[in-house]
C-alpha cells in the first residue's frame, strides 16, 4: 500500500531487530484491511518500475510481483536469448512456519522460489542432449556448453518474457552487502530462507563469514549413453551429492544462525558451484509455486553410491517414485528402469530416461541422427 511507503522506510532505516519466524522480516508489513481512502491514494501515485511486495498474515508469506527487478537488466533481446521481458503478475505464498520433511522433494523443472526483488529462480534449462528431451540429458545453463545470454545478474529471459535467474543474483547480492553478512535473497517455494554463498563459520552463532561449499562433484569416469564421453559437468546428470564433501546437504540447505533468525533456521544457500540454485526442496512447496511452470518435475530424491558415500543423481525420476526408492535400496543404489506406469521394461530396452538411455539400451547411439520431432538448431555445443 502506498499510505505504507513512510513507514516501510522507517522500518528499513532503523537497526535490524531479532525476529523469529512467526515475525515479519525487514520490509515486511502484516496483512490489515483497506480503507477506501487508500484505494484512491493508490490510483494517484504511479507504480513503481520494480514492484514486489512481502506481507505476512498468522499462516503465510504473501508475494506480489511483477517480476522485474530493482536494477536494470542485461539487454533482451540478445545475442544468445531472443526473448524480450514481459512484466507478470505473481500472486504467492509460502507458509511462514516451514516444516522439513524426512525426504527431499525433487525441484528439477520447476521454480524454486523467488527472490526479495521478485524475480523468480528456475535453475533449469530447457536444453537438452540433441534437442531430445526424452535423452534425459540436460544442458546446465552454467555448464559452459550453452550460450543462452546470460546478463550480469545470472539471469536471461523465457519465451514468454519471464527474467528468471540461473544462478546467484548478483544485483541483490550487492544491495544486501551479501560478503559483509549472510544476505537474505529470498523465499524457496517451500517457505524456508534463501541466503547468498556467505555464512557464519560456526552456525551455532554470529562469528566469522564464510563461502559455503556445495557437496556436489562432478562424477568419475564416462558417460554410459547419451552424449558419451567423460562427465564434465556440462550436463546436470553429470554431477552426484556425495555426503558431507561440502558444508551443505542434497538440497544446497543447512541449519544455521542468521541475522534474521538469531534462534538459528533451516535455510538454503546459493553457490557459484553446482547446483548453483537448488534442485531439490526440504519442505512441501506451496501450489502457487507449482502452478507456474506446467512442466515442473515431482518426485522423491534417489540415492546411488558413488565412492560408497550417499549421493543423489539427477537423472530423471521414475513416475513410480515409492516403488523405485525402495528398488534402488535393494539393488544396491543402482537406479531402476520403468516404462510408464510404474512397469519394468523387456530385456533390451531403456526407459529413455538418464545415464542408462544409449544405444545398449534401446536408445540411439552417441552421434545418431534425432528422430522426427527432434533436432533443430541449440544454443548448445556437443557434450
């Protein structure tokens, strides 16, 4: 509400006192009725050229906005993204007491959350081994093999004029001061923090700033189909969680002591490592989130080996996501192969989904020539 925008400033300009979850947060202001008055005040003032509005009530954060962020962006169209921004109209919400679930929940595909200047974070691309989506190959937007015209900010635009950030949003890093404190960047879709790559050193209490490690690396060896060749890094299902090699868990998360929440919270970090933003959430998204993006991929987090430590691979998921957890446990961490609807497939033949879709199982062998309805000019460069 603009009658708000004085007190807003008051709010901002006075020292940062300790909240916990129930309370709002810097720039928030908790949902009250409108008086006539203030509809009409409203009509009167212009809007604002970068609008997102944080309010909370005794349940949710409410997130209005529209998408275009505070700081101007790269130029769109570009050479590498043909796309011109179109303003949204995101209506949001997040529950403002997150609960973490026993299980992760797969975001590969879907939005994870968004930010404090209203810019959504979709870490995933649309670009694929071939132009095939059913290769279960997926470009990472930066992986180094797509020129997909990234601006500054880690960020490019959607066909449908969405600004969306692949990465750390360096803009909102700046404006929070994000290597003096741990910086609050948003809210994944799930209700839990999303905070910039600097944490405190002991996460039991306010110390020392340090860069979080992810606990992905890069998986050895080579590829078993697909685009073949070693893994690089250049596909998602190149990289595996292997436990404990970073400072965070399969979801890029951890628990920790913020200025924010000075009890210590459950929060996820971005990294300028894999996976960037994460691909996974801790808690159960909200439906607004998941309306966004039709395509958006569900399913529980599967477990491999990989140097006899947990990991999580990123190939794609079966729909039969209960029966394949339990199978994966029985053979020994090796992913399963269903057909649609949960049934194994025949004895030669693959699921066409992940590591195993290549010309030993079914699928066209490395440098094959796409079948009709794919193929086409990528913005991506072999493997």
């Amino acid at each position: 509400m603009r009658i708000s925008i004085a007190l807003a400033g008051v709010l901002i300009a006075a020292p940062v006192a300790a909240h916990d979850s129930m309370a709002p947060l810097e720039g928030e202001q908790a949902i009250e009725k409108t008086h006539v008055m203030e509809e009409i005040w409203n009509l009167l003032l212009p809007k604002a050229e970068a609008s997102a509005d944080i309010s909370v009530d005794s349940n949710y954060r409410h997130i209005h906005a529209d998408g275009y962020p505070v700081k101007p962006p790269g130029q769109f169209p570009n050479r590498g993204n043909p796309h011109s921004i179109s303003k949204k109209n995101y209506n949001l919400k997040v529950p403002l007491v997150p609960h973490k679930n026993s299980s992760a929940t797969r975001a590969q595909g879907a939005v994870f959350g968004i930010a404090v200047n209203g810019v959504v974070m979709d870490p995933g691309t649309a670009e694929f081994w071939q132009n095939d989506r059913r290769s279960g190959w997926n470009y990472e937007a930066l992986g180094g093999a797509c020129k997909l015209g990234l601006d500054r900010y880690n960020a490019h635009v959607q066909p449908d004029g969405t600004y969306h950030y692949h990465g750390i949003p360096t803009g909102v890093m700046t404006s929070k001061d994000g290597r003096s404190v741990p910086a609050l960047l948003g809210f994944a879709a799930d209700g839990f923090p999303i905070y910039g790559p600097y944490g405190y050193s002991d996460p039991k209490r306010n110390s020392g700033l340090k860069k979080l490690n992810s606990s992905y690396r890069v998986k050895k060896g080579n590829r078993p189909g697909g685009p073949g060749g070693r893994y690089n890094g250049k596909f998602t299902q190149d990289w595996a969680y292997v436990a404990s090699a970073g400072d965070l868990d399969q979801c890029n998360g951890r628990f920790a002591v913020t200025p924010e929440y000075p009890n210590g919270t459950y929060h996820y970090v971005l990294t300028d490592a894999f996976p960037f933003i994460p691909r996974c959430w801790m808690g159960t998204p909200d439906s607004s989130f998941m309306r966004l993006k039709r395509a958006g991929m569900r399913g529980e987090i599967q477990n491999e080996s990989d140097r006899d430590l947990p990991t999580v691979d990123f190939a794609a998921l079966s729909d039969n996501s209960e029966a394949a957890v339990m199978l994966v446990q029985a053979q020994g961490g090796h992913p399963p192969r269903f057909l649609h609807g949960g049934r194994p497939p025949p004895p030669g033949l693959g699921s066409g989904h992940g590591p195993g879709f290549g010309s030993r199982n079914g699928g066209p062998p490395p440098g094959a020539r796409p079948e009709a309805g794919r193929g086409g000019r990528s913005p991506c460069s072999g493997r």
